[in-house]
C-alpha cells in the first residue's frame, strides 16, 4: 500500500471543503472494508483519506415525517440491531445480517457499500425495492438521488466528484406488507453473492422485485412487477413472474458462478422470495433468516 495523507474533520463542511480542495486525488473513509482492499491491491492509490468516523452528523436511524433516515456512519451490525429496520425493513435487516463477517459487519456501513457499488453489494436490491433516495451533499449544496438511479456502472455511482453521500431516506409502508432477501453464496459464512433478490409485497398487490450479482448494477425485474401487479399471488403465477424476471438482468460466468447457474437459480429465487414475501404479509411466516435455498 502506498503512502497516503491521513485527515479526520469533525463536521460535514469541513469534510466536503477538503474534498473540493483536492478533487479526486482524496478518498473518503468510512468502514474502510472496501477502500483499504483496493488500496492494498494497488487499484486505488489515493494521495489523502477524509475519514467520515468523527463527523457526529452522519450518525443516527430515525423515523420521521414517513421516512427513516439512515446515516453513512451507520454500520451493518447497528442496522441488525435496530429494531426499527427489523421491524419496518425486514429485506434490508436479512441483508444485512448475511453480510460477510461479524468483523466486517462491525466496521463496514450501507452507505459505504452502495458507494463502492460492486455488482454483488448487498445493499442495493433491498434499497431499489424500497424506492429509496440516496442523500448527497457538497459544498453547493443537498441534493436526492434515487436509488434507481445512484447506480451507473460497475464501481460507477451517479456522484460528483466533490459531493459526499450523507445517508440513505427509505419510505415508510402503510398496511400489510410481507418482504424478503435471498441470498445464493457458495458457502457458509463470508461470501460475496453470486445472486441476490428482494422481494416486497404489500395488502394491494403491488410487487416489487430487485435483484443484485446479475448485472452490472442492482436491477429492478419491472416485466415482472408488471405481470404481478393488482393480481392475487398464485404457484403458477409466481413461477411466470420469475420467468420474466430473468429479462431484466444480464448475469456473466466468473470465478463464483456460471452465467447459466445464475439464470436458472434467480428462476428458483424470484419464485420463492415471492411466496414466501405474500406468506409472511399473510401470516408472519417463514421467520426472519429462514433459508429460502
């Protein structure tokens, strides 16, 4: 790892003034469990890291005015202990309580994750089900992204150079709803996805279905929702929807998995996180966590 210029603002302004100073040339800091990686390997060799940890502004989860606001400061592990995200969120807190290890899971934060914007990120389907917005600021000003469109390319965000993600602002639901993610890794424990799928369903019938891993950016499965949509969830109806799902991604063959395994099992996947979604709206079942494949 190269040398590099270590500086930690204590407030947003501050933070945002150095990184206009000096352009790309800086890095911002949070958990680090991505950035410190690319460092190591050479892939990004950044003159100064802005770490974030001490900015008290970026910390936080709270419900207000039908949002909950989530801070960049906020970690996995803050996120499964929240009983709010476990309560209105369940996706987003089955996401997150499958990321990699306790370690990580300590350290590394959502925000951090859809910023590094690998094809794999946990947190992007969950966030793209949900219609959240990305919360951005820099020293011209705020400004919301949504999370359809924070997402631009492999590693690629819709960010300007000199604007910061402050956190993410997910829409409370009103009603019944049912939700899930589903992961496919290759083993037990710390593993990067080789597919990944949320599914949320509320008390009218509306669908929506994200996936991750299978294309260059989290996608929505819209031919699908489309299908779904107003229509009482069925086995039969729910094996269609999966099959249209698959006209939304583009899934490659890589070290983890092939491109035809990925096709066939985001098929098996779409279909049961369906059902399951509509069971537990239905009548609180399969439980949190439970394996869904």
């Amino acid at each position: 790892m190269e040398n590099f210029r270590y500086l930690k603002p204590a407030a947003i302004d501050k933070a945002l003034s150095l990184k206009k100073e000096l352009g790309s040339k800086a890095r911002f800091l949070l958990g680090g469990t991505d950035l410190f990686i690319q460092m190591d390997k050479g892939f990004v060799v950044p003159e100064t890291v802005i770490d974030l940890k001490g900015i008290d502004e970026l910390k936080g989860i709270e419900k207000k005015d039908g949002y909950v606001y989530v801070g960049a400061r906020v970690t996995w592990t803050q996120l499964i202990e929240s009983d709010l995200i476990r309560k209105e969120f369940p996706a987003l807190w089955e996401a997150s309580d499958i990321v990699a290890s306790v370690g990580v899971r300590n350290t590394g934060t959502l925000v951090g994750n859809i910023c590094n914007a690998v094809p794999s990120l946990e947190g992007g389907s969950p966030l793209l089900a949900y219609n959240a917005a990305v919360l951005v600021k820099s020293s011209q000003g705020e400004r919301e992204i949504p999370a359809a469109d924070f997402f631009t390319g492999v590693k690629k965000t819709a960010l300007a150079d000199d604007e910061m993600v402050t956190g993410v602002k997910i829409p409370v639901k009103n009603g019944k709803f049912g939700e899930v993610y589903v992961k496919m890794g290759r083993y037990e424990g710390e593993d990067l996805a080789q597919a990944g799928v949320a599914v949320v369903v509320d008390d009218k019938n509306n669908y929506r279905i994200a996936l991750n891993a299978v294309a260059p950016t989290p996608v929505r499965a819209e031919k699908a929702e489309a299908l779904l949509s107003g229509k009482k969830l069925d086995e039969s109806l729910a094996e269609k929807a999966a099959e249209l799902a698959l006209e939304s991604i583009s899934p490659i063959s890589d070290i983890r998995s092939s491109k035809e395994y990925r096709l066939h099992m985001c098929r098996v996947m779409v279909k049961r996180a369906l059902m399951a979604s509509v069971s537990r709206m239905e009548t609180g079942k399969p439980a949190l966590n439970t394996r869904l494949i």
